[in-house]
C-alpha cells in the first residue's frame, strides 16, 4: 500500500500514510473541508427560526 499523500510505502505505525508528516497533510485537508463527499446540498439548522415555522414533530 502507498501513502496516499506522497506514494511512498506505508508505514505500519501511520498506516495508511508513510509518515506523521503526511497524516497531518490529510487531516488539515478534512478540517479545512477539502475532501467533500458529492451530493444535494441540505439546509442546515437556523437557531433563528421560530417554532412557528418549523413546528416539533411527534
């Protein structure tokens, strides 16, 4: 298996990346929201609205 960042072999302490180095690379691109998964884009939750307009469900 290579690393996925660099295509050096994996090592077995940061499997699947070669290095500490490398592991932090792609968690800094998870963070920064550079992988996305594709699909429709969804409303998040607006604290903002009123109860009125987003009645509870039972």
């Amino acid at each position: 298996m290579s690393c996925p960042i660099c295509q050096k072999a994996a090592d077995a302490k940061y499997r699947p990346f070669c290095s500490r180095r490398c592991a932090d690379i792609d968690l800094g691109r998870w963070l920064k929201g550079g992988y996305v998964i594709p699909g429709s884009a969804q409303e998040e939750d607006d604290p903002a609205r009123s109860e009125d307009e987003n009645p509870p469900r039972h």
